[in-house]
C-alpha cells in the first residue's frame, strides 16, 4: 500500500470516529445493566402522582417539550437560580410549567436504587412515555442515554413556540430544531389532554389582532362557552380544558375538535385554519387514531434527539434542581 493510500485511509479511520462521538445515538436498553429497573422505578412514582394529580403527564410532557426546545433535551430547564445559573423556569414561557416536584420523587426513587446512574433529562423522556400510555395514548421505546447540563439558557427560551404566535413562526421554530411539519402537528396533538389557562387564549375572544371581534376561526357556540368560562375582565388564571370532548384521555379527538374549529390555543387552530401541508395531516390524524399514535411516539423520539449530550459531556445530576 503507498503512503498516500495509507494517510487516505487514517483520515478516513480518524474522521469516522470523530463523527461518531459526536452523533452519539441513544438506545431504549441504554441502562439494562447499569439501572435494569429504572422504568418500573419511574412507573411506581407517576403512577402514584396521577392518582393526585390526574394533569400530571400533561405538566410532565410540556416540561420535556420546553427542555428539548432550549439547547436541546438537556435537563437544563429544571435548573433553579444559583450563582451562575439563571434558572429558565423564570422566563415567561416557563412560569406556568409545573410538575418538578414530582421530577424530584422520582430521581430520589430512581438514586436509592442505581445512584449516579440516570440522568434528569432521561427520567423526564421516561414519565412523559409511561404517563401518554397510561392516559390511554401509544407506547413507544422512550430513547435514553442522555446527560443533564451544567449550566441553563433564559435567553434562549425565545426558542419555545408561544400561544402568540402564527404557523410559519411556530413552523420555523419546528425547523430550527430539525423537525418537520408531521412532528409539529403530532407534537401539538398532546393538547389532547391538560388544561390552559384563559391567559393564553382570550385574546381570541374578544379583541383578535386588534380587530375589535373575536377570532373568526372559533366556532360559534364554542366561542360562547370560553366567553362565559373567561369573562372580558375576568381572572387570567381560570383554567380551561385543551381538549373538551375527552378532558383527560389520550385519543384523537384533538384533531376533529380542529376540524370543527373548537381548537383552544391559537397555535392549535392555525395547524388546521391556515393554508399549508399542517391541514392534510390533521385530517389524516383526525380519521386515524392509530396513524396518530405511531406518528407521536416517532415525534417524540425525534424531539429527544435534539442537542443531547452523551459520553463525557455534561453530567448525571444527583439533584435535578442544581448542578453536582
């Protein structure tokens, strides 16, 4: 072999395993021997949790959401303010999640067990699987190796779609984190359960985008219903179902509520009420429950693929609130 054909073929070597660090995949079986039992741990907490606290997968899943959206699924949303970290729970897209005490029970639950073992942002990927499935939703093999950050992003909290906004910018904030429209109409599908409070939407109701009427994408005796839920000067705070065919069960029916523009958010109604390929897949979702479900729990791998670190970058917190 000449020399040029061996230095081709160390730069081939070399580049391949520098690639291959840095695309670390995830695997379901990453902790058969380190933590064989972490899911049942994680199962025995939530399960518990939800008999308190029937919302508690809807606050769960929102929290892994807004995690993967800054600096990727890194755990650092659960970070509290510390010298040198401000915590992203204080940014307005974060003020109204919740559901970290919860968080907590399970890595004590999870740390009496395989101390050092599984990380925070992991332990968010598993609730959020368990808790879907148990409210009747799919299953899929949640995706794990992750380590949590050291530090968190308050700015880039700009990142996470807000209610506010319209489909091309909830889109492009879809892209900017590899995901595709199928992603962003199956992700959002998750509004098939929870509650938002009338902060988040009354702004349809009564004065849309400066019009002086309400949002003409409401149906009429729905838009009579959250009127009489959120009076004009009413409490911001009063929650409402996001879904108010099946409050608290994992199914399509979110999509065929978007049909019948009984969709809550803003950023629920435009996937349907807005020119683009979101309306095909809709009503794709809406005629096949089971073509949603295979299609959500891809999307949610995909999503806790964005930014993970793995190998020896980041850490496995002992504390989800605060770095080690």
């Amino acid at each position: 072999m000449s020399l040029f054909s061996i230095a081709a073929a160390i730069f081939v070597l070399v580049t391949a395993t520098i690639l291959g660090n840095s695309n670390a995949q995830l695997s379901s079986t990453f902790y058969s021997t380190t933590c064989p039992n972490v899911t049942s741990i994680v199962r025995g907490v939530v399960e518990q949790a939800q008999q308190n606290d029937i919302r508690i997968g809807a606050k769960l899943i929102r929290v892994h959401f807004h995690d993967c959206f800054v600096n990727g699924c890194d755990g650092s949303i659960m970070l509290d303010n510390t010298d040198g970290i401000e915590s992203e729970k204080d940014a307005p897209p974060n003020q109204s999640t919740d559901g970290y005490d919860v968080v907590d029970d399970i890595k004590t639950a999870v740390e009496n067990v395989c101390p050092g073992v599984v990380s925070c942002s992991d332990i968010l990927a598993i609730a959020s699987q368990i808790l879907v499935s148990a409210n009747g939703g799919p299953t899929w093999e949640a995706q794990l190796g992750r380590r949590d950050s050291r530090t968190a992003n308050r700015a880039g909290t700009s990142a996470i779609p807000s209610f506010l906004e319209n489909l091309e910018q909830i889109s492009q904030k879809f892209r900017d984190a590899g995901l595709d429209s199928t992603d962003l109409v199956a992700l959002s599908g998750a509004h098939t359960f929870g509650r938002a409070r009338c902060s988040t939407f009354v702004h349809r109701l009564y004065n849309f985008s400066g019009t002086g009427n309400p949002d003409p994408t409401i149906e009429a005796g729905y838009l009579e219903t959250l009127r009489q839920a959120c009076p004009q000067n009413g409490s911001g705070d009063t929650l409402n179902d996001l879904d108010q065919s099946t409050r608290d069960a994992f199914d399509n029916h979110y999509f065929t509520n978007l049909q019948n523009n009984r969709g809550l958010l803003q950023t629920d109604q435009v996937l349907f009420s807005t020119s683009g390929d979101t309306v095909a897949i809709v009503d794709r979702f809406a005629n096949s429950q089971s073509d949603f479900f295979d299609s959500f729990g891809q999307s949610m791998i995909n999503m806790g693929n964005i930014g993970v670190l793995t190998g020896t970058n980041g850490e496995i917190r002992t504390d989800c609130r605060r770095v080690n």
